[in-house]
C-alpha cells in the first residue's frame, strides 16, 4: 500500500475497494505463511503442548484458509453481506474433510490434537488454491458493502489468527524477528486527559464493515473523567510489584485473590527478577527488560490491583473509546491490548452477523479490551474495535491505562 499508516490500513479492511481489499488479502496472507515458516522452523515435528491457549499450527494454518473459503467461496448468499443465511447449503468442500477438520464451531478444542491433518506442503497448496479462487470471486464482485462484507472478513478473521499465532509463538519460545511485531518504548507518562461530562455515540455507524458486537451504536452519558494519555508502563508498574503486592491480598478483588491462588504468581507472566534489574522471557530466552516498555502479559486482576495501589480505576469502555476518537493525536494507543472496566455485554438491540460464533457465545461477564497490541495487523487497529477475553489470560499482550478513582 502506498500509505502504510494504521489509520489507513484500518480504513482499507472496513471501506476498501476491490484492489485495496486484494493487495490486503494477499499481504495478510504473506504475513500468515511466514509466521508459520518461523513456527516450522523451531518445531521441526510441529507438535505443541495441548494447552487451552494453544492451538496445534497446523490445525490454524488450516483453519485460516478453510474460513476464508467457507464464508466467501462456498457462500452461495455471500453478495447478501450481514443479511445472508449462515445456513444455507454450501457448495462442497476441499478437501472433502475440510469442515470435520477445520470448523472451529464443531471440532472441539481439545480433540485437534488428533485430527489427521495434511502436512505443512499440502496446506499450504490448498491455501493457494483458496486465495486464487477468492481474489477471482472478489475481482468480480460488486463495490458495494453488502457483496464485500465477508471479503472483509476473512481478511480481519485471518489478521486475528495472526496476532494469536504471534503469542502463540511467544509462549513456546520462538523467535519472531520481524521488526513489526516487537513492543516499543514509550516516553514518560505526558499529563493525563481530562474530559467533561457529555453523551458518546458508543460503537460503529452503519456505513463500511463493522462487527456485529460493534452494533447498533446506544447513546450513552459519560460523567466527568480523567484518563492516563498512554498505557501503563513497566516503570510504573513494577514498583507495585516490588512492594510485594503479589503477596498482599488487600489490594485484590475476590477473583483477583482466587486467581492469586491458583496460578501461584508473584509476578508478571514472563518475568523474573535478574542481578542487574528485571529480565523478560522473550524470542525463547531472558533478556534485560526495558522499563519504558509498556506493561505486559497482564490479567485483568494485576490491572485491577495496581490500580487499588495506585488510587486509580480501568477506564469503562466508553470512556477509552470517546477519548481515543476526540482525542486522537494525544491519547496514544497500539502498545498493548488495554483491559477496561466494562463486561463484554451486547449493545442493546444487537443482533448476530452470519457469523454466529464470534460474538454471542461469549456475552458471559467477561471484560472488553480496547485498542491493539504490537503484535496487532495495523488492519485490526479501529478506535471502536471491542476486543474480549477472558479475565485470567495473560498470554494476550495485554496491559491497561488508568483513570482517577
């Protein structure tokens, strides 16, 4: 692309035309085959530990491509956009086991271990074959939102599965060399953001791609606030850390001190103390930690309990997104997935995409994260973008920023 900026990138997934959303698709896909080649390359045998974070790499390389031509190639109401029927009949697949291998909706987690899953050349061969059969279908494709809608989607579907294989690899201790995918330093804290009271149209219009949990956009009152101008970073946070509040129950919620218990932490996932400072664990061995770095691999309740020690409070979602969007040029964002205070709840008259498992199997009190990551696909960076997880995850590159109490 010509102007490779976030913003821009962002605009292309939601708005783009036919050669934008082709040149996306393919350098999505790039992206994909390379982060698996550095996967390959460090586990020879491509087998992983069969943990709830983890997905078997192959099972995802698969997967990404068997969405990709379910949703738009074997879509026989694709040109419908968020009004087609996720269950009419679909053309046939290929191969002819794709949907028992590969439909994340009805393979349990666990059991993709012990799929009989092609090996790394035939996948990525019928990846091949799916992309040239989707960007021919797109190049004939109307330009409006409705006929583009799941060409949108897959592009960002894939550009998620990305970001998770990047942490994924993280977690197994693989190196990613990429420059694009490696936290920056931030300057020191500038002053905070504060804002008047006033009423914030919450979500996304109408018009372009949006997700279904973006949708309808409810009015809503926010009150006075204040809010940090960037995340939190580890020069703040680690003071907490070394005051032993890992040890000190008062500072946690009942589900913070319940998570304390049984994960055993004492401090951040990927940490340790070191003879010269802290040291992270990162590209599979530890590394003296840059403190300007913002904090990260954080659950929700170390995000929560810094806070109660620092007299702060996690921002509501509403709150992050009016300041992200009023603000734009002084309230950094993009380090790190930002917990917020609000539960990832629909919006009041929301009803599901076609894509039925995305959002409403998961309106269960779990947190929205707000903004992106360093390891986020610039595509993926929308100021309204409403990210969920559950509260115990700290294999997200997740951190937060703070409002008054």
């Amino acid at each position: 692309m010509r102007d490779p900026s976030p913003t821009t990138q962002a605009r292309v997934a939601r708005h783009g035309g036919r050669e934008a959303l082709a040149l996306a698709l393919q350098a999505s896909r790039a992206d994909t085959l390379a982060t698996f080649a550095a996967c390959e390359s460090a586990l020879p045998d491509l087998r992983v530990p069969l943990r709830a974070e983890l997905n078997p790499p192959l099972w995802e390389l698969g997967h990404v491509g068997w969405f990709q031509a379910y949703w738009v190639q074997r879509n026989p109401q694709r040109d419908r956009g968020v009004r087609a029927d996720p269950d009419a009949p679909r053309a046939a697949a290929e191969p002819a086991d794709a949907d028992a291998l590969y439909h994340s909706g009805r393979v349990p987690h666990d059991s993709r271990w012990r799929l009989p899953l092609p090996d790394a050349d035939t996948t990525r061969a019928q990846l091949q074959r799916q992309l040239d059969r989707t960007l021919t279908l797109l190049a004939g494709a109307p330009e409006h939102d409705d006929a583009l809608y799941f060409f949108r989607l897959a592009l960002l579907h894939e550009d998620m599965h990305h970001e998770a294989a990047l942490y994924m690899a993280q977690g197994l201790g693989i190196a990613i060399d990429d420059p694009r995918w490696q936290p920056r330093a931030l300057p020191p804290p500038p002053d905070a953001l504060r804002f008047d009271a006033g009423s914030w149209r919450l979500g996304s219009d109408p018009r372009g791609f949006a997700f279904d949990n973006e949708r309808p956009a409810p009015e809503r009152t926010v009150p006075p606030f204040e809010i940090d101008a960037q995340a939190v970073r580890w020069a703040e946070f680690l003071p907490f850390v070394e005051a032993g509040a890992y040890t000190r129950p008062h500072w946690w919620t009942d589900e913070g001190r319940q998570w304390l218990l049984q994960s055993g932490a004492r401090a951040p996932r990927y940490l340790r103390p070191g003879g010269d400072g802290w040291q992270r664990w990162r590209h599979g061995r530890w590394q003296a930690l840059d403190p300007a770095e913002a904090a990260c691999h954080l659950t929700l309740h170390e995000a929560q309990a810094w806070c109660r020690w620092a007299g702060r409070r996690l921002p509501t979602e509403a709150e992050w997104e009016l300041a992200a969007v009023v603000q734009p040029q002084r309230l950094r964002w993009g380090d790190v997935w930002e917990w917020t205070g609000s539960p990832f709840e629909p919006f009041p008259g929301f009803v599901a995409h076609p894509y039925r498992d995305y959002s409403a199997p998961w309106f269960d009190g779990r947190p929205v994260l707000r903004g992106a990551s360093f390891m986020t696909q610039p595509r993926m960076r929308h100021p309204r973008y409403r990210n969920f997880f559950q509260a115990s995850r700290d294999d997200v590159p997740a951190g937060f920023r703070s409002c008054a109490a």
